[in-house]
C-alpha cells in the first residue's frame, strides 16, 4: 500500500518520539520514501542522527542551514509529500495547528500541505482531556485532519490514563488505509474505475431491540444505533441501495436513499430481516444489539410488587444471524459484529464460524471509548480463515468507512 508513496514525517517535542524511530522503519519498510521534520523540542529526545539514518534522508529542522544558506522550502515540502504524519503531535503543536501560529518548519508546512494530514496525539492524561486541547482536536477534525486516538495506560508522569500515542505498526497500517483511500478517489474522479456499490443491493440492522415484561417494563440495552446508522450512511454515499431495520433510537437519517423499518422487538427485528434478505440483498451487516432473551411471558397488566423477590422466566430470541447464515445465497456478503468482555478475539472467530459470516467486526468493552454509547470505536475485523485487521479508536464515522473499505475490497478481491 505505502510502495512509492512519499511520506512527510512531523515528529514534536514529547517523550513517545521514540517511537517516531521505529514508525520510520515500519514505513521504509512497506516501501515508502520518508521525510523527516523535527521541532526543535523533538531534537531532546531523539536525535537527528538516528532518524535520519533510519529515514536515508537529511532531518529538517531550521528553515534555511546556517551554514551554507541552503533554504528548506515548506511550499516543496507541502507539494512532495502524498501524506503529512504528525507523530508524536505534542499538545502545544496541536494548539498550535488549530490557531494557524507557524513559527517552525513543522507548522508552515501543515499549513502549505495539499495532501492529507494525519496527527497522532502523545501527551498526558490531564493535558489530552484539557476542554482545550479537545477543542483543538475537534477543529482539526473539521478541517479535515485525521486523529489517531492515543491509548490508554501508564504515561511517562506516572499516572493511569488516555494518552500514549499509537503504537507504531498501527499508524503505519492506518497510513496504508488513508492513502489507499485517496488513490481510490483520484482514481474515481478520473473516471479510471466504477464504484463496486454502485447498485449493490445492501442490508443493514442498527440499534437495540426492546422486549417487554409489562406494559411499562422491559429488557434492552444501551445501544445507540449510532454504529449501525453511520455504516448506512456511508454505504448509500457509495452508490448502494440500502435497507436499514433499526430498533429505537434517537439517530436521524441524513441520506433519503436509505430504506428505514423500525421495529421493536427481537421477533419483529427477525421477521422483517428474513423478509428483506429473501427480496434481495447482495451484502449483509448485522450491527444491530439484538436482545439473546425475551420474557416467557408478557405481562397484560402491570406487575405489582408482592413480596421482596419476583422471578422471571426468559427464553432464548431467535438467532437472525444464524438463520440467514443457513439460506445464505452464494456470492453474498455477510458481516456480524460481536461484542465482548473476555475472550474477545476466540469468542468472536467461534461466532463468525457457527453463523457462516464473511467477516466478523470486533469491538472490546475493555477498551475505552468503545462500545455504547460512545461516539468512538475501537474494532478489529476478522476475516472467515482467521486473520485480523485492526483499527485505532476512532470516531464511529470513520470507522463505518473503514467497514464500507474492507467490504469494497472483499467484492474486488
């Protein structure tokens, strides 16, 4: 993916700059030309020396060399790289970015870049949750700039948290991605190759569904629609005709391509799926939270509470992954989500194998920021003979392309 392609590296003053060193590598590695631009800061904990032996290329640091006046031009540098990597990116920096202050050659030429930039944040906990710095964050996002979420853990201060900048193998993978991306477009606009959705008939299920124990009770859980909703969303975007069956939830459809039924329950969500893959569906995604349990019985009347103990009998909902797996039609795509809390990555493989998926979307209640109710995600997919694919947090957006991506690449494949 990175074969030829020209790599400008941004590394700021913080203490995950040693892992710039070993993302260099993992570049050159995959094939691509890097050119590295260090802050001042940066040069006190890393030296240019190794990056430039590990880059083969001089470190630029000042804006012209002192010594023999040779001028670095953040205008050539802008126009030479396909993607601007800001890796460590220190608060200051981002701050920076967010306000158009250029007073290093690492900013001015953000400034000039035509290609797309990608910043992957390194600072401590309290720092990275300052509503400063996330302010910053989000306006970048809105001009475009894509974030690799930091992880969490022990940070260089001592404490616990949310910013350790991404490991370096995933920043190169992420790299790969955005570039394959913008190939693709380029590629499109020049009328070089079809959209591979362009009329591909797509099934998606979204949101929790809702099962009653009384007129005014009920088991659910605390699914948004949000993952569901955004992979509709991006799928109509790309040409495809999609049919979208939501449990309730507060999302709104900004496309008027998309197909909505809401439904209620686990048997209703069952009934109208079956219904809409038996009228035609080439690709299937089942991001819906389906309860695995409804009520033996459903109360007419109101419950009252008689005695300090009530038991309920529940019996197993039917399993709409499994059943479409069964009367699975030969070329179609199916991909299930799954998750989990232990044993994420055996439990999910063992779910794509007993409900005959394509591919199976991971994603850890361990991990922060994922999960419900969040407007991030953190996934891994996992393709039918074993092997894994996985993904920095990020805004579930961006993570529906990533899905839309590995679903495109699955029918040119």
């Amino acid at each position: 993916m990175l074969k030829g392609k020209h790599i400008l590296l941004g590394v700021t003053g913080s203490i995950a700059a040693y892992k710039a060193a070993v993302l260099v590598r993992a570049l050159v590695k995959e094939g691509a030309e890097v050119k590295v631009i260090m802050s001042e800061m940066a040069k006190q904990f890393i030296t240019p020396l190794t990056m430039a032996t590990l880059s083969k290329n001089p470190i630029l640091v000042e804006f012209y060399n002192p010594e023999n006046g040779d001028w670095n031009s953040h205008i050539s540098l802008g126009m030479w790289a396909d993607l601007y990597l800001i890796a460590p990116a220190s608060a200051n920096t981002i701050a920076k970015m967010a306000t158009g202050v250029a007073d290093n050659l690492l900013l001015t030429t953000y400034l000039s870049a035509r290609c797309p930039v990608v910043v992957a944040p390194a600072m401590d906990v309290d720092m990275y949750l300052h509503t400063a710095t996330q302010r910053n964050i989000q306006t970048l996002r809105e001009r475009g700039v894509s974030i690799i979420e930091p992880g969490s853990g022990e940070l260089a201060s001592g404490l616990e948290g949310k910013g350790r900048m991404e490991e370096p193998e995933v920043i190169a993978e992420f790299v790969g991605r955005e570039l394959s991306k913008k190939s693709a477009q380029e590629n499109m606009v020049a009328g070089k190759i079809m959209n591979t959705l362009e009329g591909k008939k797509v099934l998606i299920t979204a949101g929790p569904t809702v099962e009653q124990i009384d007129p005014v009770r009920f088991i659910s859980n605390n699914s948004t629609g949000k993952m569901g909703y955004s992979i509709a969303e991006e799928f109509a975007k790309r040409g495809a005709i999609v049919s979208l069956i939501s449990g309730p939830v507060n999302e709104r459809l900004r496309s008027s391509h998309i197909r909505l039924s809401s439904v209620h329950s686990a048997e209703e969500m069952y009934n109208q799926t079956l219904v809409a893959y038996k009228a035609g569906a080439d690709i299937v995604v089942l991001a819906a939270a389906v309860s695995d349990f409804t009520p033996a019985l459903i109360e007419r009347a109101k419950i009252k509470r008689v005695g300090d103990e009530i038991t309920l009998k529940l019996k197993p909902t039917r399993d709409i992954a499994a059943s479409l797996g069964e009367i699975k039609k030969e070329g179609s795509i199916h991909i299930g989500f799954a998750l989990e809390t232990d044993n994420e990555f055996e439990n999910a493989l063992s779910k794509l194998h007993r409900k005959n998926l394509d591919a199976i979307v991971l994603n850890s209640l361990n991990d922060k920021g994922a999960g419900f109710g969040k407007e991030t995600n953190k996934i891994t997919i996992i393709s039918g003979n074993g092997e894994s694919l996985q993904f920095p947090l990020k805004d579930k957006k961006e993570v529906a392309s990533d899905i839309v991506d590995y679903v495109e690449n699955m029918l040119v494949c």
